[in-house]
C-alpha cells in the first residue's frame, strides 16, 4: 500500500461554519475541523472566544493529501470564501475572533501564500489593499462538537446564516463574474 504524506492548512476566514463546506468535499481532503487558533489561552471554549479575550480567532485547520490537492489550489479556495480587504472581521462578524488569516506550517506553504496573495493585489479585482496576514501556524484546538461539520447538522440554520451574514452577495459579487 502507498504511504500517504498528509499536510495540514489553516485558514480563518470568518464564522468557521461558514469556511468548512467549501473545502470539505474538494479531492484528497481527508478532514475539516472547526476550531480556534492563535491566542493565548490553551484550549478555550466557544464563549471564552467569543469576549475576544483569548486572542484566538475561528479558523479551520485541513488535513489534505498535497498530491490531490496541492496547497495552492487550497490557497485559491480560500480567497474566494473571504472578503481579503476586511482587517476587522469577515461580513457580518466583526472582532478580532472573526479576522482573516492564513497560517502557515512549512516555508513552502509560506512562500506559496504569499505568492498568491500577491498575485490577487496585483490582479485588480480589490480596490482596496489585501490586507489578510500570513502567520505561522499556532496551536489549533478543535471546536466543541456541536459546531464541527455544522452545514450537515443544521442545514437550515446554516444556510440561513450564510445568505443573512453578507457572505454569499459579496461572494457572488466580487468572485463569480
């Protein structure tokens, strides 16, 4: 049997419920946790995040086979769920808990980011500046069950979520042209 090299990413990008589909049923993906990362406190809960207290921020960490589904590929998913000139939040979700950022785990998945991001200032389709910052990687702590997998579980909440939050217009504005 082929031994597999599996990758992790994580990407905030807003509400993690609303950053999980997207990546979920994409090739050589094996798992999408909803979590939290980049804060102070070691493995907070839901409401301790939600006072912006921790420091950490909802994200979503990705554990995917590069050969299926390389990291770039990844990268171009990403932007086309976020609003990559918002520094204070994404949509509807404002505060430091909701920020845009792609975090990193290798020099490689750095230069990629960077790259990329990169390239989408230079493209022109954002008047305003890219401003999602790419950090290292820092500890990652899975969301409480209830929020993981969260369109399955709550289809109709969810999707209501989604077309009320501003997301779903700003997506099919500024990336489905």
């Amino acid at each position: 049997m082929e031994e597999r090299n599996l990758e992790k990413a994580t990407f905030a990008g807003g509400c993690f419920w609303c950053m999980v589909k997207p990546f979920d049923s994409l090739p050589g993906i094996e798992s999408v946790v909803s979590g939290y990362t980049g804060g102070h406190t070691v493995n907070p809960t839901y409401e301790e995040v939600c006072t912006g207290t921790t420091g950490h921020t909802e994200a979503v960490e990705i554990t995917f086979d590069p050969k299926l589904f390389p990291y770039k590929d990844l990268v171009e998913v990403y932007w086309q769920q976020t609003d990559p000139t918002d520094p204070n939040g994404q949509f509807v979700d404002q505060g430091n808990s909701y920020r845009p950022a792609i975090f990193y785990y290798s020099e490689e998945q750095r230069a990629i980011a960077e790259e990329s991001k990169r390239e989408l200032q230079e493209s022109g389709r954002f008047k305003k500046p890219i401003i999602t910052p790419i950090e290292p990687a820092q500890p990652f702590y899975p969301a409480e069950e209830h929020h993981q997998d969260f369109y399955k579980k709550s289809g109709f909440h969810y999707k209501n979520y989604r077309a009320l939050s501003g997301r779903d217009r700003y997506i099919k504005n500024h990336w489905k042209k």
